[in-house]
C-alpha cells in the first residue's frame, strides 16, 4: 500500500494541521478538526485495504489476437461482494501491459481489459495485478493475482496469392478451389460477397433479388479443403512473410467457415468450425519458430498420397 | 448499451458547491467578512453549473484570474494600511475566493483535490476563530459532504470518457450512485464515531500552552471578542468589536421555590480596584488565589458577616439562613473559575461528582473553584443579607471602596457628580445619593451594545458625547462617581437573569447576559446593596419555543464539547461506569427488585432475539418478490433466476399491471442482490 498524488498532498497537509495543533495552546474544537482529518487517514488504511481482501478475478481468453491491432478481453471479479474502483493490470514478459478498469463489482459487473499492439508471438503475463485507491483515493493497494494468462498474437494476415506456387516455394494455397475451379465442388448456398472476391464468382440473379452481391458458396470434400503448406526452413522476414500468408488463409478460412488443412514441419492438421478449431492453427502461428536449413522439408510434394494439390 | 446522456450538474459537482457553500459559511461565522461581500459568493457558488460551461473560455477565466489579482492587491494594501491587524480577515476572503475560483474553474480533466484541502483548511482556521454551535452545526453538514465528495472524486475516474463501459448504462449509473452514496454515508457515521471515541478517550493536556509560548506571545488580543463575563474592566481603548455569543454559560433548575422570585444578579466577581487605564479589577483580597480568600470560612469582613464552616468540605452554609428556594446550577466548563451566586445565596453545595477540586470563597462573598471545566453546585436562596448597621467605619477599610481612579478618563463623571450633588439637599444619605446619580445616568444616557456602531470607546467619549454605552461603562462612571462623594461602592461583574414564566423551571443564561452592575455600602442599608444604572439589558431567559429549546439543549451539548476537559472526562467516565446500575436500581425502584431484573433480562434476551431474526430475515426486496410472484400465481423452479420467472410469467394471459409491479420488483430485487441490473440495465 502506497499513497497517491493525493495521498501525498493531503499528508503534507495532516502534517502541517498537526504542526499548528501544537504551535497554539490546546482547543478542544481544533482537536476534533484534527481527530477528525487524522482517523479518514487512519480508517481510509483498513477500508482501502478491505476494498481487495480476498479479491479473486476471471480473465476471459482473448482468443488469439492479431499482431499490430489493440485487442480487448474481458475480466470479472468472483463472488458477490461489492468493490468499488479496481484496475487490473496484466504485465508481460515483453514489458507490455494490459489495463482495465472496473468502476464497481457485485454480481454479473464485467469490463474489459486492452491491451496495446503486439508484435507476433506467444506472451505470458509476468505479473497480474488488480489495485485500487478507493475509498478517498489516498492509498493505492495493490494485489498480485495467482492467474498467468496467456496472449498468442498471430501475424498480421496477408492474401495468399493462388496460383503461383512452385516446388520451394513456403505456402501451397488452393483458394481457386474455393469457386469449384476444380470441378469437385457442390454449391452449397450464397453468402454476401467479400471486398475483392472476382465479379465472375457473383450469383446476379440472387443478388439482384437481395439488393446486394451475394456469390456462391461451395462445399468441398476432404481431397479437395485448402491446405498451405509452411516450410519453416528460412529467416528473417521471409519466415515472417510465410506466417502471414499461412494467417491469411486461415482467417480467410475461418471467416467463410471452411476448413484448412495446415502442413509444416511436425505438423499436418486441419481445422475446421467443428473439429479442432481455427484458433489453434492461429495458436500455432503466433508460436511457430524458424527451423535451421538442415531440416527436413514438411512434405514431399510430389506424394499423391498427401492430397496437397498445387496449383 | 446506451451512452449516458447527463442531464443537470454531476453529483461530484453537486458535493463540492455544498462543500464551498459551507466555506462560504464558515468564513461568514468568523465575522472576517461583510455578508455584502459574501453575498455575490454565495450566489457564484450556486451558478457553479452554469458557469462551467464558460470554462474553456479565455475571457471567462481571464476575469476570474484577474478578480483574484485584484483582491490580492487588496489585500496587500489594506496590510500596508493597517499594519496587519485585517490580515487574517484578508486572507480567509482570499481562501473562500480561491475556493469559489476553483469550483467554477475546474477543468474535465482537473482533480479537485486542491479544493478539498482547501477546504479543510479553511475548516481548521475558522474553527479556531468561531467555536459556538453554528459552527458545529455548519461541520455537521460539511463533514459528510466531504466524505461523499472523496468518494465520488474516486469514481469519476472511472467515468465513461476513460473507456469504461460500465457506468454506460443509466440504470447502471445510479445503481452504483446509490450503493457508494450509502457506502459513503456509512463511512461518515463511523468516522464521526470514531472522532467522538477519540475525543473522549484520546490522553492529551487540557491545559498545554502553545509550542513556542515562552518565545511568543501567540494569544493576541485578537480584533474582536466575545461580549462575556469579565474578571477586570479595561477601557484603555475599546476599538475592537463584540460579538454577541448565545454561547450558554449555566442552566439553573429550580429545584424548589418560584422561579419568578430568582434574584436578578448572579455575581462573578467585584472589582474594587480602579486601573490606571480607566478599568477596574477585583483586589488581591478578593482573588481566589490569594492566602485570604482560602480561609474556609465564607466571610465578608467589612459586613461582619461571619459563616461557619460546614463538616463537609465542599459545602458552605451561612448560619440562620432560612431558604426560600433551591437551585441546581449547571456552570459550562472553561477559563472562568467563578461560581455565579446572587446575594441571597446562603448555602452552596458541590455535587458529589466534584471530587478533585476545592471550594474557595472570597471575602467579597464570591466563589471560585479551584479546577475549570464544567461544574455542578445546588445553592440555596433566601432573603438577601442584611446587617444591622456597624457602629461606625474604620477607615481603614473604607479605603479602598473610595479610593480614587487616577485615570484622566474619570474627570467627567467626578465633574458630574459634583454638579448632580448641587442640586441634592444637604446631608443626603448615601441611599439618596446612588438613587439619584443611578436615576441620572438611566435616564440621560442611552445604552449601546459593545461594539455596536456609535458606541461609546471611553469613559469620557461616554460621558461628553451622545454616544451611547454599555454596562461596564454605567457601572464604571456610577462607581467613580458615588466614590467621588465619599460613598463606598465597587463595580460587580456577572450575568442577570430575566424572571421567567412560572412553568418555567430551567432557565438558560448565556454568555450576552453577561452583565456589570454597582455594589454600594450604606450603613442604613445595613450593608452593601445592589444598584443598576444601565437602563436597558439583554433579554435573559426568552421564551424561544420548543425550536429554542432544542438549540439551547444543542448549544447546551456544543458547550460541553468545546469545554471538555479532564474533569469531564473523569465524570464521563464515572457516569459511564455507573449507568448499567443506575439503570437497573431505576427499574427496580419502579417495579420492584425481582420485576427490575427481570425487566432487564427480558430486554436483553429481545435484544439478542431482534438482532437474530434479523440476520435469519430476508431482505426485504426477495420478500416483495415472493409476495409478486404469489400474487401471480408462479413458482419459481429450482435454479431459476427471477429475470427467467418473470420471463415465464408473462407467457399467457396476464394482468399488466401485476407483470409490471413484478418486473419492479425483479428490478429492485437485482439492485439489491447485485447492485447492477445486468448489463441490459433493464428486465424484459
């Protein structure tokens, strides 16, 4: 427990009422003044205190965020009892700090708690720590919380661009399937049109109908889900620019409900609304770490049985 | 979640104009300030949401800054001026300013902490000045404001500009208003609590000089004083003002007797010494301290009235006395040792409580005790004593009542007397002479309050002019005069009494009824007798009402604070101690013995009852909620919420204005199970 700005001003202030007290002659109604000012000091330590005795919080599961935008989560204090004023404050490893502020708590009360921008990674909180200067914002008491919650930050998701991959090349999308182009595909319904999606893909009928572009939805097979092939052999920004683009298409992926498959070294799973969840793909992403040269590559492309088609 | 849309001033705001309102008060108690001046001030501080909106404004802010420039400007020259005498006026103008400066200043993203102890400050300084109940009264109210101000200071941070969404909801916002404004409530009481223990309990010195005392002379006589009881008169210059205290300074019960038959003057002290300065002062045989006076005899030896003392040591009592009345007298604590007795006080008897102290009785037939605080005696009236002339006066003790003031400021009244005794037969008796000379001056002279605006400053200014005067200053001249005729007289300080109401058997004497009168020695009299030469006094002991009584009983209590010392505490302490068993032998003397504890037991095993019920009790809002949900005929289901009965409730044909009265009652329920409505705010 330490005083604040306030705290500080008003001591100096106690100090000098308690000078003045002694430099006049004793009156009872200056010691009552000075009782009175004395105990909201006295008292303000053990309310200050109660305010977080037995404080337990819930920090929700951001899920993972995306690097370089703020993200939010939401945070709740357990039990029923009323508190007033809290800020918590999540501090990362990295140094970054989360902060959220809870003007009272009893019941369903919930706030959120940002966090600033974060480059790509996995960052676990160094120390969680919920304060507050209430009642009369005279002493901050601050108490660290037995909870480690965990930030994975995926890269900043980039298009992966179909079409226009090659043997060594990191990613192997096959987003042209997504339209049928192989032939293998059965519609499956429409859904509004995405910013950039080409105009031969809109359904005009329905979407003059709705008043807006609506395209067609198609439902692929197992052989025939996009998969992204991520060679972790490289460096630097390549290795960066992979993750983005393997980013790129699980949002995507994730955003039209489709599934994935993800291949890396060590690694060859698909991901889907149902099935393991896109959010692990992204999980994997925000830890994946570059692999030296020597390293096997993640897949022989030229296996049938892999079911990777290039494009 | 909707955006609050604040209509009005926010409560903080609210909090901190009552807070400067109260200033603004305080400031008005100490006198430092004309309420002309006050005025605008007040009204400034009750503008304070209007004239925020101007904030942001450069000429807005410009005219207060250089409203403050201004004033200090004032002030240093006023200083310059008046050598400093109006600089704690000045300064405690140029705080409240400050203070009203602040208030309509305040910027969005300002803290107002400096407001706050500001504001304490001014508390603690015009505490010092002013101590009667008004200021207690003004405390009263500031004390919870500031408690509840801190408070909601502390919430504004938390306000919907910081990125908070929990306050966004209206429903929400006053949700949490109400639950920190009973918190904060609650949080006055107890330190109020607190402060109280402490002042009771808390060991200090009663009597502890200031710090650098023996380096300073910190008491000052300060620019004005309180009209009161005096244990010397000055008139070397009489140029500061007088406040007219309702400070209540004793409580008489008459105990047996007419009230209306109480005499009139109440004595403090005599003061038969003329000063240099034109005052008077009691002689060093008549101070309490002195050898003589410790004679346990009560005696007046130039009456030769002689008392014997009792067996017990706190009690005197004047042989072949035959009482009339009794009194129970309630002396509020403080500087004066004085016990107030008339004339015809022939028995006075120190309640038991008094333990530490001694009695002393003057040869003047005055009476001091030797400890201050607050002080408890029953007196015993009868007729006023009379002697039967003594043969002849020695001159020796005639001496001092007709020695003569040397002050230049006596000429006057020595002139009048002269001229006034022209006039008079030869050969008029002393009783002649002080009729004539009182009658004179009662109705010549005019009477002004101390420190009322013409009011005479001297004895000659008095005398010469048309301005008017007050007691001391008819008592003074009527003394020096009768003594320019050789007549022995001293001046008498103490309070009067107006009669009461027959069904008045408590009467208040308050610190304004403080009063001077002439004491005169008249052979033919048998003795020293009583003169008033002041035509018009105070009113003592008006009839206020039951609003009257209830200030008086408040400023009864404020007194008993102001002058607690260690003496009260030790009757504290005793009354505290002896209450449970004064409680029971009550009851018992009412019901009997076995009845009595019975009594008690009884109320105690209620006590404990009450207090269980209450805890096993539900609150009352599920209560409301039970009785609505019966009313509609639901149940609610095992681990189903009220939101989600009264979802189910409302399926089917059902009375409206019963669904309502249940979706209130949902509502409170929430409020006050969670203090929140959930994040809809609403129920539906």
């Amino acid at each position: 427990m330490r005083p604040t700005h306030f705290g500080v001003k008003s001591l100096l202030f106690l100090t000098a009422i308690i000078g003045a007290f002694y430099a006049a002659p004793y009156v009872n109604l200056f010691f009552l003044l000075l009782a009175f000012f004395g105990l909201h000091w006295v008292l303000c330590i053990w309310w200050t205190y109660a305010n977080l005795r037995g404080v337990e919080v819930h920090i929700e599961d951001p899920g993972p965020l995306q690097a370089g935008a703020a993200a939010r989560a939401g945070w709740s204090v357990l039990g029923e009892r009323r508190r007033f004023g809290l800020i918590l404050n999540v501090e990362f490893d990295s140094g970054a700090v989360g902060s959220g502020r809870l003007a009272f708590t009893g019941g369903d009360a919930r706030a959120v708690i940002q966090f600033p921008a974060l480059d790509r990674g996995v960052y676990r909180a160094r120390k969680v720590t919920v304060s507050s200067t209430y009642p009369f914002g005279l002493l901050t008491r601050t108490v660290s919380l037995a909870v480690s919650p965990e930030l994975h930050v995926y890269p900043e998701p980039t298009a992966a661009t179909p079409g226009r991959l090659a043997h060594d090349v990191a990613a192997a999308d096959a987003t042209s399937n997504l339209y049928g182009a192989q032939g293998r595909t059965m519609p499956a319904g429409l859904r509004p049109r995405i910013e950039g999606e080409a105009l031969r893909h809109v359904h005009w009928r329905a979407s003059a109908r709705r008043g807006s572009l609506v395209v067609n939805e198609w439902e692929s097979d197992r052989a025939e889900e996009q998969a992204f092939l991520l060679d972790r052999r490289c460096a630097g920004s390549v290795f960066e620019q992979r993750l983005s683009s393997a980013a790129g298409a699980v949002t995507e992926a994730k955003h039209r409900g489709s599934a994935v498959r993800l291949v890396s070294q060590g690694l060859d799973q698909t991901y889907t609304g149902s099935g393991v969840h896109w959010d692990e793909a992204l999980r994997f992403l925000a830890g994946a770490a570059p692999l030296p040269e020597g390293e096997a590559a993640p897949l022989h492309l030229d296996d049938p049985s892999s079911g990777v088609r290039v494009a | 979640m909707p955006e609050v849309k604040r209509k009005g001033p926010s409560a903080l705001l609210l909090c901190m104009m009552g807070i400067v309102a109260c200033n603004v008060r305080f400031v008005q108690l100490t006198g430092a300030a004309d309420p002309l001046w006050l005025a605008p001030l007040y009204v400034v501080t009750l503008a304070a949401p209007f004239l925020l909106r101007f904030r942001e404004s450069m000429v807005y802010r410009g005219v207060w800054n250089l409203a403050i420039v201004l004033f200090f400007l004032r002030l240093a020259l006023h200083a310059s001026t008046s050598e400093l005498a109006f600089v704690l006026d000045d300064g405690l103008m140029l705080a409240i300013l400050c203070q009203v400066h602040v208030l309509n200043n305040l910027r969005k993203e300002q803290r107002p902490d400096l407001l706050f102890l500001n504001s304490y400050l001014i508390a603690v300084i015009t505490g010092y000045i002013t101590v009667d109940l008004s200021f207690a009264l003004t405390f009263a109210v500031y004390a919870p404001l500031f408690i509840v101000g801190l408070h909601l200071q502390h919430l504004e941070q938390f306000d919907p500009g910081h990125g908070v969404s929990a306050l966004r909801s209206t429903v929400l916002r006053s949700t949490v208003l109400r639950a920190l404004r009973r918190e904060s409530l609650r949080r006055s009481a107890v330190l109020a609590g607190a402060t109280l223990l402490a002042f009771f309990f808390f060991p200090r010195d009663f009597n502890r000089p200031a710090l650098f005392s023996s380096y300073f002379d910190l008491d000052g006589d300060g620019s004005s004083y309180e009209v009161g009881f005096a244990q010397s008169l000055d008139f070397g210059g009489i140029n500061r003002e007088a406040a007219q205290s309702d400070r209540v300074v004793m409580r008489l019960e008459v105990l047996e007797g007419d009230p209306r038959s109480l005499p009139r003057f109440w004595r403090g002290a005599t003061l038969s010494e003329p000063r240099r300065s034109g005052g008077w002062e009691a002689r060093s045989e008549d101070l309490p301290a002195s050898s003589l006076v410790r004679d346990p005899a009560w005696v007046s030896r130039w009456q030769g009235l002689r008392l014997a003392r009792a067996t017990d040591p706190k009690a005197w009592v004047r042989p072949g006395g035959e009482g009339r009345s009794r009194v129970h007298v309630t002396r509020a604590g403080g500087v004066e040792q004085r016990l107030f007795l008339p004339r015809e006080a022939f028995a006075v008897e120190l309640d038991p409580i008094h333990t530490e102290g001694e009695l002393i009785v003057s040869s003047d037939g005055t009476a001091a005790y030797s400890n201050q605080g607050e002080l408890r005696y029953e007196v015993q009236l009868g007729l006023e004593p009379r002697e039967p002339a003594p043969r002849g006066l020695r001159p020796l003790e005639v001496e001092p009542f007709i020695q003569q003031p040397r002050s230049l400021f006596n000429q006057s009244a020595r002139t009048l007397a002269r001229e006034l005794s022209r006039r008079m037969p030869d050969g008029a008796s002393a009783l002649q002479v002080t009729r004539e000379f009182a009658a004179y001056l009662a109705t010549r002279y005019s009477y002004r309050a101390p420190g009322a605006e013409g009011a005479a400053r001297t004895l000659d200014e008095f005398l010469g002019t048309e301005a008017g005067g007050h007691c001391e200053l008819f008592a003074s001249t009527l003394a020096t005069m009768l003594r320019s005729r050789n007549i022995p007289a001293r001046v008498v300080s103490g309070y009067t009494l107006t009669p009461p109401p027959a069904d008045e058997r408590v009467l208040l004497i308050r610190s304004r009824h403080a009063h001077a009168w002439v004491e005169v020695f008249s052979g033919e009299e048998g003795g020293w007798f009583a003169v008033d030469p002041t035509p018009q006094l105070e009113g003592g002991g008006e009839d206020d009402g039951w609003m009257g009584g209830a200030l008086a009983m408040l400023e009864e209590r404020w007194a008993a604070v102001t002058r607690f010392d260690a003496g009260s505490r030790a009757r504290f302490w005793q009354a505290l101690r002896a209450f449970p068993r004064e409680l029971i032998g009550r009851a018992e003397s009412e019901l009997g013995p076995l009845a009595g504890t019975a009594a008690a037991i009884g109320l105690l095993v209620l006590l404990v009852l009450r207090v269980k019920r209450r805890r096993l009790s539900p609150p009352a809002t599920v209560e409301a909620l039970n009785r609505e949900f019966e009313r509609l005929g639901v149940q609610l289901q095992p681990q189903e919420t009220p939101r989600e009965g009264f979802r189910r409730a409302g399926v089917g044909d059902v009375d409206p204005d019963q669904l309502a009265a249940l979706r209130r009652a949902v509502e409170e329920h929430v409020r006050d199970r969670y203090a929140s409505a959930g994040a809809s705010g609403r129920v539906g």
